[in-house]
C-alpha cells in the first residue's frame, strides 16, 4: 500500500480517487470546507472519511451529496502501532461504505470497531476526555499526585498508561477534540487547570507549572520527527 502513496497538493489529483480519509485540523469549520471541496472534486462514487476524534460525522456528511459515503475512521495514536480503528457511523452511512472501509483497514494490517450511534467523541474520546478531567480534578484537590493517579489505573486496571499519561492534560483543556466543545456540553467543560493551561500559550509559565504539577515526571521524553520534513505542501 505504501508504495502507491504520492504527495500533491493539486486538489484535481483527486479526481480519480476511491477512498478518502481526510485528517485536517479538529476545526468543525475548516473539516466541513474541506468535505464541500472533496465532494465536488472526488467521483461520485468515492467514500469520503474523516479522522477526526470528535467532531459528529453527521456534521461533515451533511456538506456533501453523499452522506451514505460519509464516515468516520479515528486511527487511534500512534497509528502505526495501534491494530484497531474506530469507525463513526451516520444513520445514513450505507452498509456497503462500512465493507469498503473494513476491506481498506485490512489492507493497513488493521480492523474497525463500528460505532453505531453518531456523537461527539464517538466512544473513544467522550470516556477518555472526561477520565482525564476527573483525573486532573483528583489532583486539583489533593486526592493524589499525578504519578499516583496514573498507577492505579496502570497497576490496577491493567491499562498501559494511566490518564495523566495518555494524553497531554495542558491539551485536553482546549483542543476542540474536546467532547464538550464538539457538543456544547457544559457538563464535561474542562476543570480550572486544563483551562488555565489552554489559555496560556506554548510556552507560557502558567503553562508550563500546570504540566509540571499534572504530569508525571516519569514521562519518557521522545524526541519528535515530522513526517515530511522539508516537503512543502500549500494548505
């Protein structure tokens, strides 16, 4: 598979694709444009995915004159090690658009877990978002400290990185993957110290001390790559 990738960013190369999973930024606005732009440019017969972890694919389907071709295929991080996809599904999404998304995961070496009903989050990111909340508020009132929050569920139950660890807290606060910013759902708003991170830039002090308190120093640091260095798409 990975030899019939090419790069462009001519949007007319695309008008002889069968399958597209698009991954631009979790931005509802900027996602339903690129669906509009990918409706008219794709065959008509062509099944447009989007891998976002959060925005409702009805929202995206909706842009488009093929919302049974429309789905969601959340490749879970890091992809290239995670075996599972999670696939959103509209109540217009047809079956024979689910067979074509199985058959390309099987492609990749990996499998879809369907999820039936559309939603904010999908399944996936509406539990974890508001376990790393509720995690982050055990903190915040001196219930544990970050390292003791991510063992019980490392040591307890089994999980390979514990809450605190799976995500980055300053993140969760602000990035619109959020449930509650793709729902409007005040129930699941981020606790002051998610908030307070968010609204602090990179590198900002309050930042940066709202990490220090919520992340575990055990983390690893890794260093970070971009898949395409030096390429120079336009956006």
């Amino acid at each position: 598979m990975l030899s019939s990738v090419r790069w462009t960013a001519v949007e007319k190369d695309l008008d002889d694709v069968q399958f597209v999973v698009e991954c631009g930024p979790e931005r509802i606005p900027l996602k339903q444009e690129l669906f509009r732009m990918l409706d008219a440019v794709c065959p008509p017969d062509a099944v447009l995915a989007s891998c976002t972890s959060a925005i409702p694919i009805g929202l995206l389907a909706a842009c488009t004159g093929r919302p049974e071709l429309v789905l969601g295929m959340h490749f879970m991080n890091p992809a290239p090690l995670k075996p599972v996809v999670e696939v959103a599904r509209t109540e217009q999404t047809g079956a024979d658009t689910l067979r074509r998304a199985d058959e390309l995961l099987a492609g990749m070496g990996k499998r879809g877990i369907v999820v039936v009903r559309d939603a904010p989050g999908f399944v996936s990111n509406r539990v974890l978002m508001s376990t790393i909340n509720d995690a982050a508020t055990v903190v915040q009132e001196g219930t544990a400290d970050p390292a003791t929050v991510d063992k019980v569920f490392e040591d307890c139950f089994g999980h390979r990185m514990g809450p605190l660890r799976t995500r980055r807290p300053d993140r969760a606060g602000h990035h619109p993957r959020h449930p509650a910013r793709a729902a409007g759902d005040h129930r699941r708003r981020p606790v002051h110290p998610l908030r307070a991170a968010g609204r602090h830039g990179p590198g900002g002090q309050a930042r940066q001390e709202v990490r220090r308190r919520l992340l575990p120093v055990t983390r690893p640091a890794r260093p970070r790559k971009r898949l395409a260095e030096g390429l120079n798409l336009s956006r």
